[in-house]
C-alpha cells in the first residue's frame, strides 16, 4: 500500500472513532453541568431562606454524597457490559445485565437506607451545632427515602448510555432541573399554604426530583420504538448469582474508585480548616470551578468508555485503540485551553464567588494550580475511562488509591503542614500534592491500559 494512502486511511479512521466518541459525549456533558446546577440551584435556594439552612444542606449533602457516588459508581459497571454485548450483536442477553444490575442497586438503596436509624449518632459525630442539627437530620432523612428513585434512574440511565444513546440523560436530567427548581421553592419557603421547611425542604423536593427521573427513564426505556425491542421489564428472566457476581466484579472497584477521588479532596480540606477560614475558602473556590470544568473531560472519558466495549464487541481491538488516541488528545486541547483561560481570568472567576480581597489573595495562586491539575485530570480521566471500558477496574481502583493516598496526599502534607522540605506553603502545598497524584495516576493508568492492549492484540 501507498505510504500516503496509508497515512491518509488513518487519520481519517482518528477522524470518525473522535466523532463517534464526540457524539455520544456531548449530552453528556449538558446531563453533567445540569447535575451541577441541582446543586448549586439547592445551595443558593437554601441560603436565601438562612445561612444556617444552607450550612445544614451542606453538611448533610457531605453525609450522602458518598453514598450516591457508590451507588452511581456501581451502576458504571453495566456500560462496558451492555455496550460490549450490543458491539457482539448479543441484544437478547442485555435485558438480563440491566434486571440484575437494577436488583443490585435496589438492594444496595434499602441497605443504606437502614442509615435512617443512626443519623442523630452520625451528626454527633460530626459535631453538628444544635441549631442546624434539625435541619441537617430532615435533609438526609428525605435524601435516604430518595435512594431507591436515584437506583432505578441510575441502572436505567447506564443501560441507555450503554447503547450509546446519550440524549435521554440530558434530556431527564434537564427535566430533574425544572422539577428542582420549583419544588425547592415550594418546600423551602412554604408555598400554596405548606408549612415552611427551609434547608429540609431541599432534601424533600431532591427525593421527588430522583422518582420523577427514575420514573421518566423507566418510561422511556419502555415505550421508546427502539428501546422497547430490548424489552427491559417485559422479558421474563432468571435471577442467576453469577450474573450478580460479574456485575459487582465490575462496578464495586468503580464505587471505590470513585469515593478514593471524593474522600482525597474531602480529606484535604479537613487539613486546611485549622489554618482559617481563608485558606479554605480559597480552596474551595478552586476545587468548585475546577469541578466545573472537568465535566468536558469527564464526558468525554464516559463517552471512550462506551466506545471502546462496543468495538471491542464488534471484534475491532485496534479501533478501540485509536478512539482512545483520538479522545486523549482531543481532551488534551480542551485541557490546555480552559487552563489557559483560568489563568488569563482568575480575578474574574474569583469575583463569581467572592469579593473578599483576602480570599483572592490566597485563591489567586491556587487557581494557578489548579490550572495545571486540568491538564492532568484530562489525561487520567481517559485513561481510567478507557479501563473501564475494557472491563478492568480492579487495577483502575488500585492505582487511584496508589497515585492518590500513598503519593499525592502523603506529599501534599508534607509541603503543605511541615517544614521537612520547604517552608510550610499551606494550601499550595497540599494543591501540589494533588497535582503530583493525578500525575503519578495518568502515567501508571496509562501504562497499565497499554499493557491491557499489548495482551489483547497479542491474543
């Protein structure tokens, strides 16, 4: 063959695995910003009744967040799955995955459930001040009757991104938004003569939010002309423990994968609150807008990992390679413009969240930092998601817990609340931490992915 002609024919195979990734990524990305803006649509909604309501949202929301992260974490599990049997031409098979998996996450929603009879411990714990205490116990009580409506919109959004049809988890999600929104007023303020509930009402109207889109996407999984063939609910099936089994096989280091990320920067900030409130708040902002920004990355990682099982289904190993490419480098870009851009804007994005000219002071250099650790979450974000979708998560949680807890975070104290190596530098410290893990985890998940490709082009 023509070396042109070569040339050609793979950058024009890069050319459509990026479009195919970019298409499935883009609704995605607008189901990511609108979960975001629940919310931020929840903590502003809450603070405009009192701060002690917003604070008391914020502390429960910290009690369940890694609750659902798990439970979402573990729903992952079915994308690589279903995407790999569709690729296979295997249709029949995908009702069964999806009833398991549904089963999985109900069961795991009535466990964490039985949290409804340990709250007031779990505050005490957390040292909850009396005067948010109420709050925060209603907020998370309404959020735990909550769960079972998130574990079915959660095994059925999975199936549907499994498939590659993204569009109906915007579409909900955004739903879920316009359900939010007036619902919060309705419970927070005490609209149509209800009795006010302040900060409590945001869990309440959440719990309805989660049925509403549970219920819708079990809707539409089931009259949808082409989701309908699947026959999701309709289709008798047996009940097997070896189903349950691989399934769990794939989702639970997900899960754990996923609370190793939460639990790192919930960890860091506790390290920060007895330097004051400024180095907080300025980390806050950082970690706020840099979340903000992952999404892009992030959706496009989700959108590799669906790609790479359907090919890998379809029996097209060296495709799945180049989508993987394509996507990296494609997220790479973005990275290193958003990055440019936090840089060329940080006073302004600061003045969104404050005016208090100390907290800019201190979250200038940070947003700085936080910059460079776009660039480095792009990477590994890829890379993990690539895992994922070749179905090897376990080596996926076990280099985040080694690049996270045993090098970033160990590092970050150091540098941050020591003088071993430098003057303590406090927050900046600690942001370097983070920034040497994800680094540390973007070079080994991406090793490991090669070396998961060498093994499966050599069979």
């Amino acid at each position: 063959m023509n070396p042109t002609n070569s040339a050609t024919a793979l950058s024009s195979t890069y050319s459509i695995e990026l479009k195919h990734v970019l298409h499935i990524a883009w609704p995605l990305f607008i189901a990511q910003l609108t979960q975001i803006f629940m919310g931020v649509a929840d903590t502003i909604m809450a603070g405009q009744y009192s701060a002690i309501d917003m604070a008391g949202v914020a502390v429960g929301f910290s009690v369940l967040s890694p609750i659902l992260f798990f439970i979402q974490g573990v729903a992952l599990g079915l994308v690589p799955v279903v995407s790999n049997l569709l690729g296979r031409h295997e249709q029949p098979a995908i009702a069964s995955q999806v009833r398991h998996m549904l089963w999985i996450l109900l069961c795991l929603s009535a466990l964490f459930m039985g949290i409804y009879f340990f709250i007031y411990d779990i505050l005490a714990w957390f040292d909850v001040p009396p005067n948010m205490l109420p709050i925060t116990h209603d907020y998370i009580m309404y959020m735990l009757f909550a769960l079972p409506g998130f574990a079915v919109y959660q095994a059925m959004r999975q199936a549907c991104e499994g498939l590659g049809i993204t569009r109906p988890t915007m579409i909900i999600m955004f739903v879920g938004l316009l359900v939010n929104i007036p619902a919060n007023a309705v419970f927070i303020y005490g609209w149509f003569g209800l009795p006010e509930m302040g900060g409590a009402g945001c869990g309440l109207a959440t719990m309805i939010v989660y049925l509403v889109m549970g219920g819708v996407t079990v809707l539409y999984t089931r009259y949808n002309r082409y989701m309908a063939q699947f026959e999701f609910f309709t289709k008798p099936i047996r009940l097997r423990l070896c189903v349950f089994m691989d399934l769990l096989k794939i989702g639970i280091p997900i899960a754990f994968t996923f609370l190793t990320e939460v639990t790192l920067f919930a960890a860091v900030a506790l390290l920060l609150a007895p330097l004051g409130h400024l180095q907080v708040a300025a980390h806050q902002i950082a970690i706020n807008f840099s979340s903000v920004v992952f999404m892009l990355p992030l959706s496009i990682g989700m959108a590799v990992a669906i790609r790479v099982s359907y090919l890998l289904g379809r029996g097209q190993p060296l495709d799945s390679i180049i989508a993987i490419r394509g996507a990296r480098w494609f997220a790479v870009a973005c990275a290193g413009i958003t990055a440019t851009l936090t840089i060329i804007f940080a006073h302004l994005i600061i003045d969104i969240y404050t005016k208090d000219d100390q907290v800019t002071q201190y979250a200038i250099p940070i947003l700085f930092l936080a910059a460079l650790f776009q660039i480095s979450d792009a990477v590994q974000v890829i890379s993990a998601n690539a895992l994922r979708g070749y179905k090897d998560t376990t080596w996926m949680f076990m280099l985040s817990v080694i690049s996270y807890w045993v090098v970033g975070l160990p590092l970050g104290i150091v540098l941050g609340l020591t003088d071993y190596i430098v003057p303590a530098m406090e927050a900046r410290g600690l942001w370097i931490g983070i920034i040497v893990g994800l680094s540390v985890a973007a070079i080994l998940l991406h090793v490991r992915m090669k070396v998961f490709q060498r093994s499966l082009i050599n069979n």
